[in-house]
C-alpha cells in the first residue's frame, strides 16, 4: 500500500513553540487592530476571528507521538502473532519428526525447508502455515500426529494463526497509512496558523515603522522560517 507523501513544516520551531507565539501574537494584534487595518484593510474582520479559529483547531490535534504509540500497538500485536506462528510450526516439526523419523518426505511436504526463509516475513509465513496446515490435514498424516499427541485443534490453528497474521499485517499498513494522513492533516494546520503570524509581522514592519516598542512585539528571527521562498509572496500580500 502506498503512503501519502509527507507534509513539510514552514517553520522550524516545535508544534506547541509555535502556537504559543502565534497566540501571544494575536492579542497584540487584536489590541492593535485598527493600527494594521487602517494600512491592510484585508486584516479587517473576520482575520482576527480566522486566526483565532486556526489556532483552536491546530490545538486540538493530538500530539504526533499519540497516533505513533497507536501504530507502535499494532506493530507490537503483529509480532506476537508472528511468535505464536513459529512456535506453532515448530510444534509440527516436532509431532511430524516423533511420527515420521528419518521421515524427510513428511518433513518437506511440511515446509521444514523453507522455514528459514520464511520465519520473519509477514509474506511468507503465513503462507508457510497454510501448507502446513494443509499437508497435516491430510489423512496420511493427520491420524499419524494426532496419535503422537498432537490435537485437531493445534492442526487448525495453523491456517488460523495465519489468517490473523495476514489480517493484523494489513491492520498496521492501515495504521500507517492513517497516522500519515493525520500527520499531514496536522502539519497543514499548523502551518494555516504559522501563515498568519508571518503575514502579521510582516505587516508590522510598516505598521509600526515609526514605533520600536510595538514593532518589537511583532518581530520574527530570521531562522524562525524554514522557506524563505514564501517571503515574497507574504510581501506581495502586504501591498
């Protein structure tokens, strides 16, 4: 399954570093309104009220180590799954080699060769499982383990074990895939904020041209933006 391509960040500072600034921000600029609007009438309202709710609802993502324990879950289910198979055509091995000694035809027809191979991959393991389970189904071999100690029930687990490593291997893809979608819906937010600041501040430099002790409320570091590309285009904004 392919992953969407991640959404990049226009700031360097961290998520909660950011909105704090912006919201700090924000009250000087609504205490200052009608200083911008009286040069940028496109900060008129709603700007004040747009900002406010960009802030709210980037607030209200959960952080991104949240969606990343969700994931690290599923990641941690699949290899518990992954361990019960194993361990589960390990037994096999073990019934098929009390049943058949110095059998090697039972053992390859069980898949004994291709274990190695097949151990670690979601792939391939579940496939493994299912022959398995199919060539122990056989009544040539059935009664054979079942009469060593081997349960129909253990048989039956292997095709099971092996649907639910298939099924939780696509349930952590899914994850993935929707931790990243998340991600990107995130970061889109934040930086809806992060553009409003910006445009802000830059309007500030003219705003207050004349007056150092309001400007300076409004100053952004120049290592605060990641792309100074989008300068310009905050600038052609302002005019």
């Amino acid at each position: 399954m392919k992953h969407p391509e991640n959404v990049e960040r226009d700031y360097k500072k961290s998520d909660e570093e950011m909105l704090q600034q912006s919201d700090l921000k924000l009250t000087s600029f609504l205490k200052n309104k009608s200083s911008f609007v009286a040069r940028f009438p496109h900060l008129a309202d709603p700007f004040a009220t747009e900002w406010a709710n960009a802030i709210t609802i980037a607030q209200n993502f959960i952080p991104d180590n949240a969606s990343a324990k969700e994931r690290t879950s599923e990641s941690d289910a699949l290899e518990i799954l992954m361990d019960e198979g194993r361990n589960l055509f390990q037994m096999l091995m073990l019934y098929t080699q009390l049943a058949f000694p110095n059998h090697t035809i039972a053992l390859r027809a069980m898949g004994q060769s291709q274990y190695e191979s097949s151990s670690k991959s979601y792939l391939k393991l579940p496939n493994l499982l299912r022959n398995a389970h199919t060539e122990a189904s056989k009544p040539e071999y059935k009664a054979a383990l079942m009469d060593k100690g081997m349960t129909e029930l253990e048989i039956n687990m292997l095709k099971t074990i092996a649907d639910q490593i298939v099924n939780q291997e696509l349930a952590l893809d899914n994850a993935k895939e929707d931790g990243s979608l998340y991600a990107n819906e995130r970061i889109i937010a934040m930086n809806n904020v992060w553009a409003k600041t910006a445009l802000v501040c830059y309007c500030a430099k003219l705003v207050f041209a004349k007056d150092a002790t309001r400007s300076a409320l409004f100053l952004l570091s120049e290592d605060e933006i990641s792309k100074p590309e989008e300068i310009p285009t905050l600038q052609k904004e302002i005019h």
